[in-house]
C-alpha cells in the first residue's frame, strides 16, 4: 500500500510531488477541473488512459486528504478512528 498526504494550502511543489506519485501508479491530475476553498486546493484523479474515458469519474482529493493506491486504485483513506472532522 502506498500512500500521499494532500497537505492543507498545498504549494506548487505539493502539487507537482502529486502528480509524480500520481503518474508512478498510472493515474493523473484532471486539468480541467480546477476548484479552491478556504483550506486550499482540491484536485480530481483519473487513470492515464482509456479507463476515465469509459465514464469513470475520477475521485475528489480535497485539502488534508490522505490518499491510497492499492495495486489497482487510488481511494481517499478513510478516517482515523477518534479524528475530529475539520
């Protein structure tokens, strides 16, 4: 299991650290969705390729969302137990 913690305001550098991680599991940032809250950047996923194009919608990482791929799929990690919502 490899994770990725979208961090809270994330920079440029967080961004582009995204996308390689991203790319390294075969899927991408969605550039044509592009959408910021009070508590930083949101960013959609797809796969690379012809799945999204299929009618996958992708997934929503919003800010201070920790993100898990599998072996096959990237999925928001669910929340500790005990977490306080933000």
């Amino acid at each position: 299991m490899s994770t990725f913690e979208w961090p809270r305001a994330a920079s440029g550098e967080d961004s582009a650290a995204l996308e390689r991680w991203l790319a390294g599991h075969g899927w991408e940032v969605d550039p044509t969705v592009v959408m910021v809250g009070a508590r930083g950047p949101a960013v959609q996923v797809r796969r690379i390729g012809g799945a999204w194009q299929d009618g996958e919608a992708g997934l929503l990482i919003l800010p201070g969302d920790v993100v898990e791929y599998d072996g096959e799929r990237v999925r928001v990690a669910p929340a500790p137990q005990g977490a306080a919502a933000g």
